[in-house]
C-alpha cells in the first residue's frame, strides 16, 4: 500500500522509469532472500520479513504505475473494455506463474533437495521480473514515441 501511494508521486516525474526501478527492488530482494536462505541453515522471521518487504515495496512501485502504462494508448471509448482485459491478463498470468514456479520447485525439491529447488525457483522468477522490466521499457519507449500520446 505504501509503495503504490509512493508510484503515484514518482511516475508524475520519473515517467515509466518508475516501473524499471520497482523490478530493480523485486531483484535486489529477491537475491537477498536467496543469499539469506543459502547462507544460514534457519534465517529468522526479522531478516526474512525485513527482505520480504523490500521485494513487497519494489511490488508496488510496479503493479500500479502499470497499469497506467499499459493502458495510455488505449481510446477513451475502448477504455473499460482494454481494463477489463489487462486485469484478466494480468490475473492468469499471475495464476499461470505461480503454478509453474510451483510445480518446478516441488519437482526440483522431490529429486534433490529444498535449497537447489528455492534457488532455481528464484532464478527462474527472477528472470520473469527482468524480462517485465525490459518489455516495459521497450513498450513505454514505443508508447511515447507514438503520434498522438500525451503525457498524462
């Protein structure tokens, strides 16, 4: 809640950058989370939550400015329906990622062991929000430099 009110503010002056900075946070928390597991044998809540709410925070600083990035060439009058459609979109994309993560790291975890399967997992979720921060950037690149867009 905290990091959305806070992409408000930032994507008014930093444009669509906000969005490559919130995947920058996912990362760099997502890293950490990993370095911490692999490290100590039992992490405790207080660094797991301290970590979790870096990830958490560059969440936020993604989810609501993207939206507003996806849907600013979208007509006026095609509006509600092209709202419709992300938020479905973004749901089963949701869905569809956590039940692949899912499945790789109990498959990875059945034959090996927890912690290659919690670092292959990352791995591949973090590949997943490096990949968001590219198509971002090249979509925001692409929408700005379209003829009738106006900054918002």
């Amino acid at each position: 809640m905290i990091a959305s009110r806070h992409s408000g503010v930032r994507a008014k002056h930093r444009g669509t950058l906000v969005l490559v900075e919130g995947c920058a946070l996912q990362f760099i928390g997502l890293a950490v989370l990993v370095a911490a597991v692999a490290c100590a044998m039992t992490p405790s809540a207080t660094s797991l939550s301290v970590v979790l709410i870096v990830f958490g925070y560059g969440q936020g600083l993604v989810m609501a400015p993207l939206s507003s990035a996806v849907l600013a060439s979208v007509k006026p009058a095609s509006a509600g329906s092209a709202s419709g459609m992300y938020g479905t979109t973004a749901q089963i994309a949701n869905a569809s990622g956590v039940a692949a993560i899912g499945a790789v790291f109990f498959g990875v975890e059945a034959a090996y062991a927890a912690r290659l399967a919690l670092f292959i997992a990352a791995s591949l979720f973090a590949l997943a929000i490096v990949t968001l921060g590219r198509i971002s950037v090249m979509d925001a690149s692409r929408i700005c430099l379209m003829p009738n867009y106006r900054s918002r």
